[in-house]
C-alpha cells in the first residue's frame, strides 16, 4: 500500500488523505461497540470505540488480514463534541487495537444508529497485496 501525499499539504494526524493498493479487497461491515454476544459492556463512547475497532480486527483477522491492510475506515458517531473533547483517550485506544496503521479515514455525525445504545459504527475496506 502507498499512502497518497499532494505536495505541499500539511501531514494529516491519525489519518492518511488517501490510500493506493492493490489485491483482494476485504470489506467489513459497520462494527458498533457491543461483544461478540452483541451486548454492550458500556455505554461509554471510548469504551463502544475500543470494542468496535476490536470487532473490524477480528473481522479482518478472519479474513487473513490485520490493520497493516486497512486502506479506508468511515466513522458514524453520535457525538461530535465528544469525539473532539476526548481525542487523546480515543487515540489511544485506536493505537492499543490497530496500532500506528492509520488508512483514509471520513467521520460523520450521525443523529441515530440501528441500535438505541450504540454511539459509534466503524466500517472499513482493507486490501490483501496479491
């Protein structure tokens, strides 16, 4: 994979501007926050974060992928001041799951999810190298 750089753009933090690979795409499904069983732990939003991008590794884990072949990751919250305020323990957990792979990446605010108590949907598109 060859991350995407337009000369004289400031270097983005967390993300990558774009992302050029080739292989088997792998595409995951929106991940909420919930357990394996799909019941939430927590109604916190680090906590439904943290969960949901252990839920895209083990989708991608069962696909023979990992974070290294992540090329786009979209985020659906609920929250956007809370997603801005809580930036730092948000990092964190996303380096604890996926360590430093960071893809192309789009956050949205949403005013609802499918299910009532989720805070956050992760879906992303990986690419297995041929």
């Amino acid at each position: 994979m060859q991350k995407l750089q337009p000369p004289g753009w400031a270097t983005p933090k967390g993300y990558a501007n774009g992302i050029a690979a080739r292989g088997t795409l792998v595409f995951v499904g929106g991940q909420i926050g919930w357990n394996a069983a799909q019941e939430f732990e927590s109604d916190d939003f680090i906590h439904q974060t943290k969960q949901a991008l252990q839920n895209v590794h083990a989708v991608l884990t069962s696909a023979g992928a990992g974070p290294e072949h992540m090329a786009r990751m979209t985020w659906y919250i609920t929250d956007r001041d809370e997603y801005n305020t809580r930036l730092r323990e948000l990092g964190s957990a996303y380096r604890d799951v996926m360590g430093k792979h960071f893809p192309a990446m789009t956050c949205v605010e949403v005013s609802r999810l499918v299910e009532a108590r989720a805070k956050v949907e992760i879906e992303v598109t990986a690419v297995l190298p041929d």
